[in-house]
C-alpha cells in the first residue's frame, strides 16, 4: 500500500492578516482540507486517524 497523501497544512495565525478578508486564508485551508478528508474517505481510511498518525500535523 502506497503511504496516503499529507494533509493540508495548517496556516499559522501569523499568516492571516486580521482585516476580515472573504475569503480568509483559513477558508482556503479549510476547503483543502475538506477535499483532502473526502480523497481520505474515498480509499477507505479515516480521515482524523491519518492526520494524528503524520508528525507535527494538526488541525
């Protein structure tokens, strides 16, 4: 079995520029980590397990 693709990585607060932006760079995280939860699915894993599994993820 080929090791899954990495989760998104998670911005850090210092990457958002605090103006209220539409969309935020979180919108865009959290979007990609949606469609990286949806491929998790489709091949059978569980997206939460694999995301504590890889180090220095988070969410």
């Amino acid at each position: 079995m080929t090791e899954p693709p990495a989760p998104p990585r998670r911005p850090d607060i210092e990457n958002c520029c605090g103006r209220g932006c539409e969309p935020c760079i979180f919108d865009y995280y959290n979007a990609a980590l949606e469609r990286w939860e949806g491929k998790m699915r489709a091949l059978g894993l569980e997206p939460p397990a694999i995301e504590r599994a890889i180090p220095g993820r988070r969410r």
